[in-house]
C-alpha cells in the first residue's frame, strides 16, 4: 500500500472536516486518501509519486 506522506500530491489541507488532500485524485478527506482510493475503487493508488525520488533528481 502507498503511503500518502511520502506522495508529492499528498498535502495537509486547514480544513478540521477533510485534513487530508490529495492533488492527483483532486479531493479532501478526513482519511487518508489511499485508503479513501482503495474504499472507492477496490484499487491501490494508481498515482503515488515518490517525493523522496524528486528531490534527489534536483
């Protein structure tokens, strides 16, 4: 399973409902969004995208 914290379209949103955002999918939610993802689509994220990878390209 991804984790959403080492996503680059995973970000921390100000909202206290939905805290958790995810860029690719373009929603909030008060889960994680892998696990709102895998709920909703039987599926693993599809869009997890190393940050840790993007940042020792630079």
């Amino acid at each position: 399973m991804s984790n959403c914290n080492k996503c680059k379209h995973y970000y921390v949103t100000w909202d206290k409902i939905a805290p958790h955002g995810c860029r690719a999918y373009g929603f909030k939610s008060k889960a994680m969004p892998n696990f709102v993802v895998k709920q909703n689509s039987g599926e693993e994220c599809l869009s997890f995208k190393d940050k840790t990878n993007e940042k020792k390209k630079e």
